[in-house]
C-alpha cells in the first residue's frame, strides 16, 4: 500500500492585487511530499518559493485548492488554529537567524518552550540536549553577538527543533554563511533528517546547499517545471 504523502497540495491558486492590478502566483500548484523526506526548492526570485514556504507555514493559504499537512487542512483552518498548530508541529529557520540580541543562546533556544505545560527543569534539560546536538554544548550563555554567523544560525536550527517538530521549514539557512559554516549547517540539517526522520523543506538559491536534500524541485513562474534526486 501507498504511504499517504506528509504534505500534499491539490490545484492550489494564489495571488496577491498590487491596487487595480491582480499578481497571479499560482494557478494550479501541486505537490506531495512524503514523511521523512528531505526536499530543496529551487528556482528565481519571483518565482513563488517564498510564498510556498508560507504557506507551508500556515501564515498564508490558498485561494483556490487544498494545503493538507498530516492530517490538518491549513486551508480551511482559520488564523488562531494555524498559529496554534504551527506551535505544535513546525520550526522554522530564517536566512537571518532571527534571534533576540538581548537573549543568551539558551534563552532564544527557549522561547518556543514558554508556550508549552513544562517546568523550568524540563526545558532547561530539552535546550541542553539540542544545543549538544547542533554542537554548541558549552555555549548556552554566549549573547548573539559573541557568535560567528554559523553559531548563530546553530542556535536558529536548536530553537526550531526544541519544541520536537514533524516540519521543519528553511528559508535560505546558508545564504548569509561562508562555506565552511554552510556546509556545517547543511550537516546538521541532513543528520535531523537522517537520524530524527524530520521532514524538511529548504528554499535556496545555493545548488550546493541542494545536493544535500534527497531530491530538488525547481519551481519557475508558479509551476514545478523540473525534479532531480539526490545520486
């Protein structure tokens, strides 16, 4: 029997109106992916990857079309719901880091664990066991600042894995690193895949950075015009 696929999108429509002008993103978007796998998306600015990566996230939904992510419908779900089940099921890693300057490495890997029924003990005791496995055991207390950007995004990378998602999305995790700090972080996020069966998918512009995912959709003016897997 056929897995059911993790993610799937069925004739998904999306635009956007800039005044009087209406912007057509997509127009009949589809798309599976299955759990556990590692995907990258590639193609050119414009093309619709970061409004994919949205709506994968549940910030955004169609306008026409199904977005099913496990066994939740994010687009039939209204905003207080998505942002609850994005707590639960989904990190996100940012191109930038996103983290907070006047926070210390354990305290930004912390935040998404004040949402949920834990004791400060446990989560003092989750935030150790990610940073450990992103590498950074020793440096829990080092401000943003006192980091190298590939230390910066290690601490992106434990803060979206904390909470234990199924889904994890990344926004260009490498392009504001050197290659050494890219390829790291391109091993850590192949080792979550590998290891904890996290379901990932990667926006980029670094075919690089894609060798590392088990396969590459290349979206081009709203369609996936092209698929290669991993040798």
């Amino acid at each position: 029997m056929t897995q059911e696929p993790f993610i799937t999108l069925a004739g998904v429509r999306k635009g956007y109106r800039t005044g009087s002008d209406a912007i057509p993103i997509f127009t009949a978007l589809d798309l599976a992916i299955p759990r556990g796998d590692f995907v990258a998306i590639m193609g050119p600015s414009g093309s619709g990857k970061s409004t994919l990566l949205n709506m994968l996230a549940g910030i955004d939904v169609p306008d026409a079309g199904s977005l099913k992510v496990g066994n939740y419908r994010l687009d039939q779900m209204g905003e207080t719901a998505r942002s609850s089940w994005r707590a639960h099921n989904m990190g996100i890693v940012f191109q930038f880091y996103n983290l907070l300057p006047m926070l210390n490495a354990a305290e930004n890997v912390e935040l998404p664990l004040l949402l949920k029924p834990l004791s400060a003990g446990e989560r003092r005791s989750r935030v150790a066991k990610v940073l450990d496995l992103v590498g950074l055991s020793g440096r829990e207390k080092q401000y943003p600042s006192m980091m190298s950007g590939g230390q910066q995004q290690r601490v992106g990378i434990a803060r979206a894995i904390v909470s234990d998602p199924k889904l994890l999305l990344c926004d260009e995790p490498t392009g504001d690193l050197d290659r050494k700090s890219a390829d790291e972080v391109l091993e850590i996020l192949a080792l979550l895949n590998r290891t904890l069966e996290k379901t990932i998918v990667m926006v980029t512009h670094d075919p690089q950075a894609a060798r590392s995912a088990k396969r590459t959709l290349h979206l081009d003016k709203g369609l996936f015009v092209e698929e290669k897997r991993a040798a």
